[in-house]
C-alpha cells in the first residue's frame, strides 16, 4: 500500500486508456489494451487485491486480447478514428 | 487541508470518474465499432477499480489470506522438535507435517502397524503427550481464532469476490460483442458507423431476402 | 454532434466529482464497507467456519455460492450466444457485400520452431492451471484462474498448428458437453445436499456421505465446486476463440 505506486500507476493507466483509444491502427490498439489491462493488474496487486489480480491477468490481458486481434484479423485493420 | 492529504484520500476515485468518462464518451462518439468496444472495457475496468477502492485498509495485509501462524500457532514449537528427533530415524519428509491433522491422516492411510506402534512409542518416549492429545484435538475441534483477529488487519474480501466474477463475465460478453460486429462486416462490408448506416440506407429498396439453406449453399460453391 | 457528445460527458464528470466530496476518504477502516457488520464478521470467523485460509475462495464458493453458480450459466449462456450468432458460418441472407470465402483455409506454414518449442510448453501451463485449481485453498487461485489458463494453453496449441486439425480432436460438441458437465457438477452437490435434509448448496449435510466433520466438508465441497467452474469456464473460452477467429467456419457444415 505504497502511495507514490498507487499515484503513478493511476495516472499511467488513463494515458494509456487515451492512447489506445486514439491510435488508427487498430492492432497496436489492442495491444495498447492489453498495457493498459497489465497496468490494472499491477494496480490491484498493489492495493491487495491479489485474486483479482491475478483474474485480470489472465482473462484482460490474455485471453480478452486474443479475442480482439482475431475479430481485427477477420474484418479490417484500419479504422477511420 | 492541504493537497497532500487531499490528494491521497481522494486520488483514487476522481481517476475512476475519469476513466469512466473516457470510457462513456468512447462508446457515444467513436465511429469504428471496435474503438467502442473497447471503450466499454475501459469504462468495465473502472467500476472495477471504484469496487477494489473501497475495499483497501490502510494497515491492510497484501493478501486477504490468513497467515500461517495466525492459525497453527501452538505447531510451531513441535515442529522444531520433531524435525531434529526424525532426522534420526528414517521416517522421511512426510511425518515432519506441521499439522496433526495430516499426521492422524497419514497413520490411517498407512497399512504399516508397526510405523503405527512405532509412532506411539515415539510419541511415549519422548513423552510428549500433548503432542498426541493436540493432535486428537485438532482432528475433531480447532481452537477458533476468531477473537485474535483485528479485522483491521486485514483488507475486505468482499467486493474482491463481486469483482472477480465480473472480469470473468466482462470477458464473456466481449466475445458476444465482437462476434457481433464480424456478422456486421459479413454483411454490410465495413465496420465504420456511418458508412453501415448509408449501406442501410441504400440497401432498404432491395432488401434483405430469406432463402432456404440448401439455395445459400449452392449459390457458395 | 460530436461537440454536443462531448460536452454531455464532461458534464457528468462534473457532476459525479462533486459528488465525490462527500465519499469518506480512500483506505480508512472506519469507512461504511469497511466498519460494516458483514465485513467484520467474514474477516473474523471464516477460518473458524470453514477451515479455509483464503478468504476470497471461501465466500466465492460457500458463502456466495448461489451467485457464483449463476455467473457459470452466464458464461455458458455467453458461448451458446456466440455459438447462435457465428454458427455454422453459412447465412441464409441473399445479399452480403463481403461474399463468403471459397476456400476456407489455407494450410498455415509449417514451422517447426514455433510447433516444437508450443508442444514443450504446453503441458507444463496445463499443469500450472490445475496447480491453481487446487491450491485455491491456501493461496490466490481456483476455479475461474485455473479454467482460464487452461483454456489459453488449448488456444496457444491452437494457434501454433492447423486449426481444422486441432477442432477435430476436440470437437464443438465435446466442448459443450464439458460445459454442461461443470454446471451439473456445481448444481447437483447443490442437490445432493437436499437429499440429506439441508438446504441447497448447504454443504454441512455432506457429513453424512463421508466420515468428516461439517468444517473438512465444507472446505472439500468447496474444491469440487471450483472444478465445476474450471470445466465450463476452460471450454466455454476456447469454443469463443474458435468461433471468433474462423468466423464460424471452424466446422464442417454437416456437423452440428
């Protein structure tokens, strides 16, 4: 429960959650995603919270990233925003 | 009061409401159906981090588990002993347990009568009885540690469990939501929002007809 | 439009950050959920109730065990929606801008780093997701955890060779079939227990089955409970990742 962690975790995580939703590739958007579901999980390992942790390591930047880039690989990989 | 306090008491859940809002707005004004997708993961991870927020304490362990000698507290001694008397005798790692519990298990599932005598003797010639008597003990009734605990010791499990289904289920509907949006390419040829909604347009004087599956096939090959 | 959007949005923000000014500030002890009746009593007597050390497991599958039951169903419910929306890959409607693939594969390249070194692989993640099962107990993990991973190593096999190949090993109606067994295991030890004269899911009746105190009882229901879960969680994600990365075409048309 180290605040300074909890301060600069927080704040990376909202860039990172602009950043990917501003990138027009849409491949190195999921990826940012599954930074941005890493930077979650370290988050709540730092609050205490380790199951949860380690759920969303598993399922957000995992399995929820492979789910995205096979969509992306069966439709179009440039979006217009 | 200062910024310094301000900041540490409320940090967490102003970034929720940001993060909530980014998530929001995504999903309202972004054209590529993707992008919104994954403006509702953001907005999901959120309500995630407001749940654990609340749950967090101060002085609040790293894991909401009970530590080992908080629950096997009078082992600790025997362990220690055991461990330099067994080395002598070839009894092997599995009588070293620290619980009785699995001494009582392993004796039961062990068709050895004579490790069976031979334990008992060990127990007498050593005269540890309380040994033997705890260990009789802790296979029936455990002693409850329920008043040792200060619950502010230790962060609240609850909206931890609430939480870890929903990631599970987040995940889930996900995979809906995306299956979703490659029937709608199948169709329609693009995922861009406003370009379905001219193809809808355009489309609305022919139609979209039924037909027998066997006629769909055929027309594929 | 887009202004109009955004201004809405901003608003909101606004309004909930002034709301926040009366929250109680962040990680106190004294704060409502954490001071509450039901906290303090979970911390304090879930050892003595159920001989569980993690606390999370034990109100997931004991306490909580109704909603965890139903957050299974979803997720199979999930899988058979994605299953009715991809299906069989062939559609009915006579007009599709984007004409449906001829040939539906082609042969992935063969490469035999990436083949040999995923076979190597592949056991030891399946044997570190059934660690995580069965340690749920006595350290963060169980049945969702343990489901997930072992439903990611099929996926890595998956990805590293023929698709086609491998749907045919494991089919989809096998995957199903799994699916409805982990929730027929979690539900029917529910049902066992009315036969005893308990509750639904109220596992103490279960004393009666084996030799064991109501505490090792309920701390061992919990385990086979948490292997429903893992059955219906693991198959249920690798038929979603099949569906979705074939567009449904992962399966032969005549078979269901």
């Amino acid at each position: 429960m180290i605040w300074s962690y909890d301060a600069i975790l927080l704040i990376l995580i909202v860039i990172t959650a602009i950043v990917s939703l501003s990138i027009k590739d849409l491949i190195s958007a999921t990826i940012t995603l599954g930074v941005f579901s890493f930077l979650l999980c370290l988050l709540w390992a730092e609050m205490g919270a380790v199951d949860v942790a380690f759920t969303e390591a598993a399922v957000g930047a995992g399995v929820s990233t492979v789910f995205l880039v096979a969509t992306i690989y069966n439709t179009t990989r440039k979006s217009s925003d | 009061m200062d910024l310094q306090t301000l900041l540490v008491s409320k940090l967490n859940y102003w970034i929720f409401v940001i993060l909530m809002i980014v998530g929001i707005w995504a999903i309202m004004s972004k054209n590529n159906l993707i992008k919104k997708i994954m403006g509702l993961a953001i907005f999901q991870a959120a309500v995630i981090l407001f749940y654990v927020s609340l749950a967090s304490k101060e002085h609040g362990t790293d894991i909401p588990i009970y530590p080992h000698d908080l629950i096997h507290p009078e082992h600790h001694g025997e362990v220690d002993h055991h461990v330099e008397e067994d080395s002598a005798k070839a009894h092997g790692a599995y009588e070293k347990h620290e619980t009785a519990h699995h001494e009582e298990e392993h004796v039961k599932h062990s068709d050895d009568h004579d490790a069976h005598a031979e334990k008992d003797a060990h127990h007498d010639t050593h005269g540890d009885h309380q040994e033997a008597a705890h260990g009789v003990a802790h296979h029936d009734a455990h002693a409850p540690i329920a008043d040792s605990i200060n619950a502010d010791d230790f962060n609240n499990p609850l909206p931890h469990v609430l939480m870890l289904t929903a990631i599970v289920v987040g995940v889930a509907t996900l995979g809906v939501g995306l299956s979703l949006i490659q029937r709608v390419y199948r169709i329609y040829g693009s995922i861009e929002e406003n370009e379905i909604l001219e193809a809808i347009q355009n489309a609305s004087d022919d139609g979209l007809t039924l037909q027998p599956e066997e006629e769909a096939a055929a027309q594929q090959e | 439009m887009k202004v109009f959007q955004t201004i809405i949005a901003v608003v909101l923000g606004a309004l909930l950050i002034y709301a926040e000014a009366d929250f109680p500030a962040w990680a106190s002890s004294k704060s409502p959920a954490n001071a509450g009746e039901l906290s303090q009593y979970y911390i304090k007597n879930i050892y003595d109730e159920t001989l569980v050390p993690n606390m999370v497991t034990a109100v997931l599958a004991d306490y909580r065990g109704y909603d965890t039951l139903f957050e299974t169903v979803v997720v199979f419910t999930a899988g058979l929606a994605i299953f009715a929306i991809l299906g069989t890959g062939v559609m009915r409607e006579k007009k599709t801008a984007v004409p449906a693939p001829k040939r539906i594969y082609s042969e992935p390249p063969f490469d035999l780093i990436v083949r040999i070194s995923t076979r190597m692989l592949v056991p030891v993640i399946q044997l570190f997701a059934l660690y995580v099962l069965a340690h749920g107990h006595h350290s963060p993990g169980g049945g969702f955890q343990g489901g997930v991973i072992l439903a990611a190593s099929f996926i890595m096999l998956e990805l590293s060779s023929d698709l086609r190949a491998e749907a045919a090993k494991l089919t989809h109606r096998m995957s199903i079939w799994l699916g409805i067994i982990g929730i027929v295991i979690y539900a029917g030890w529910g049902t066992l227990s009315l036969f005893f004269g308990g509750h639904f899911l109220d596992y103490d009746m279960l004393q009666a089955l084996f030799p064991l105190d109501p505490l090792m009882a309920r701390s061992h229901s919990m385990l086979i409970v948490e292997v429903g879960v893992a059955f219906t969680v693991s198959s249920i994600m690798l038929l979603i990742f099949r569906q979705l990365v074939s567009g449904g075409y992962s399966i032969p048309d005549k078979q269901a």
